[in-house]
C-alpha cells in the first residue's frame, strides 16, 4: 500500500497522512543527522514529518523538505508538516512571532499544522526550561483559551492550515470546545499512545467530537532518554506483541504501529536509524485480526513514559485526570 495515500480527513477539510516521521532526537543525537534522516524517511516514502520549536532542529528539517522539493522528489503541497508553540510562547501575543520564528528557521510560507505543545505555561524568555535558583521550574500562568484564540488568528493569517493540541487531557479540550466565540476546533491532540497506555477514553472522546488523536510515543520509549523511567517495562519486548508479530512474520514495532492504524489514530514513527525507518513504512502492508487488536488492547496498563513530573504543581498538570 503506499503510504502517501493513506489520509485522515481533518475536522477543516484538510487531510493528515495517517503514519508520520518523528524528528524529535535525545540531545546527543548532532543536528546534521536530522537532515540525514528526514532525507531517508522523504525517499522512503515519509511524507507527515513532525516537529516542533523544542526539538532545536526546524532549520535543519526544513532545509531537508526543501531540497527534496528542489530536487523535484516533492512537491510542497505532498508534504504535511507539524510545528508545535512551546510553553514559554504561550501568552497569546507570543504565539504569533513564536510561528513566525518557526517558518524563518524553515524559510516556508506556511506550516500544515500548528499545535500547542503542551498546556503546561512556563516563564517567557530565552531559556526553554526556565528554573529558578533551586531547580524548580518557573511557571507562567496563562487561559489557554486566549491562547487558542491566537493560534485561530495564524490560521486566518494563512500561517498555519490547520490548528490543534498536545498533551490536553479532556477536560482542557472541553473547555477550548465549549469556549463563547470559538471559531476553529482542534483538528487533532497528539498525546503519548501506545498498548501500554491505549488512550481508549481519550481517543473515544475525541472521535466524539470530531478530533484526530495522533500518538506519539507508539514504540514505548528508548531507555536511554533522561526523562524516562528507566525501571518501566520495555514495550517492543512484550510476549503478546512478539507473538502477534510471529505470526503475521512482522516486527513488534510495526504491529504497535499497525495497531494505531487500526484504531483511527494517527500515528507518529520516530527512528534515526535508516532499516527501521525503511521497515516503519511497511505498516500498510498487513492487517491485525480482531483477535489480534483484542489481545493488544488488553495489554493497557496505564504505564505513562513521558510523564513530564516536574510539572505535577502547576494548575494545568494534564495527568492528575483519569483521560
């Protein structure tokens, strides 16, 4: 099946490819291999690339999109790219420049989709984790609805095609969808999802409502990564996916993949590493039973990778709800 077809109608009318590319690498990974593996996952067959102010790489990714569109692999419109405002742009008169930074790092007109990173505010200036003198993180206080609303004037601007969230539990989507005035709902919230943490009364709510859930984390978590608990369960080890991807002669990472796919859910693959990047597009090249998806499902634990606890005082936490 090729990938490029496979596409997920937003709640705007615009479509999302329904596997993308994550660029997000751990601070060791050097810069100049983002180019490198956005080139890979563009030839492989990538064409939902997702990134974001945080992961420091957006002129390196969009120097990437538009070689391969000079060198006529691509056309613009063949590419969906995600950007994210990070929590200390998110006053509502940092949204805009916070964009416009992004596209000048990118040198594109426009981004596909503009999110916000997560609901978490932190102090505005230079730093992307401010802390003060005892480690502790400076939050920024900020309605999110206000925030919202300036995302919805970079859509009118023609910045952004289309506008959504990340990390929102449902509550905090509930009350952007219930706000007076709201011109534009979210098209989409990218959250962690993966068996170990299903979302089923996220993702539930938000078919409701008509928003795409989109996963990231869908392989677990490398156990490298400094903000990971290293004593939680590895994913891609587990005996119920092994055994489902024996059977359909399939990995266990592209059966976590599969399974998103099956589910309606968006999926992110995030690899720098070129086999698995070439392997994570042959998602479309087999289906799970209904036995399959069933065993998978009750895998669910509730195990949470990313679940960002330096931030658990702040009044817009979105873990302490159940989803």
């Amino acid at each position: 099946m090729d990938p490029k077809s496979q596409r997920v109608k937003l709640n705007d009318g615009h479509f999302i490819p329904a596997l993308g590319f994550g660029t997000g690498a751990p601070p060791e990974v050097p810069k100049s291999e983002a180019v490198e593996v956005t080139k890979f996952a563009i030839e492989a067959g990538f064409r939902h690339i997702d990134s974001a102010y945080t992961y420091q790489n957006e002129e390196q990714v969009g120097q990437t999109i538009r070689s391969k569109i000079a060198d006529g692999t691509v056309k613009r419109e063949d590419i969906f790219y995600t950007s994210k405002v990070w929590s200390t742009f998110l006053r509502p008169e940092l949204v805009r420049p916070a964009l416009e930074k992004s596209l000048k790092d990118l040198q594109l007109d426009y981004v596909d989709l503009y999110i916000i990173h997560q609901p978490v505010a932190l102090m505005p200036g230079e730093t992307l984790f401010p802390t003060d003198e005892n480690g502790k993180p400076m939050f920024d206080s900020v309605d999110l609805c206000r925030t919202w609303e300036a995302l919805e004037k970079c859509k009118d601007a023609g910045l952004t095609k289309s506008i959504g969230v990340s990390n929102f539990n449902h509550k905090q989507l509930e009350k952007i969808l219930n706000k007076p005035g709201l011109k534009y709902k979210p098209v989409c919230n990218q959250v962690e999802c993966h068996p170990y943490l299903n979302q089923s009364k996220l993702l539930e709510f938000c078919k409701s409502h008509n928003i795409v859930l989109v996963a990231y984390g869908a392989l677990g978590a490398q156990r490298t990564l400094q903000w990971v608990n290293p004593n939680l369960p590895f994913l891609l080890e587990d005996p119920v996916l092994s055994a489902i991807a024996k059977k359909h002669k399939q990995t266990p990472a592209l059966v976590a993949l599969r399974y998103q796919i099956q589910r309606g859910v968006v999926v992110l693959a995030k690899s720098y590493n070129k086999k698995r990047i070439k392997e994570n597009i042959q998602v479309f090249d087999f289906e799970l039973t209904l036995e399959d998806m069933k065993a998978i499902d009750g895998l669910n634990s509730n195990i949470r990778y990313y679940d960002f606890q330096q931030a658990v005082d702040h009044p817009e936490y979105p873990y302490s709800e159940e989803y």
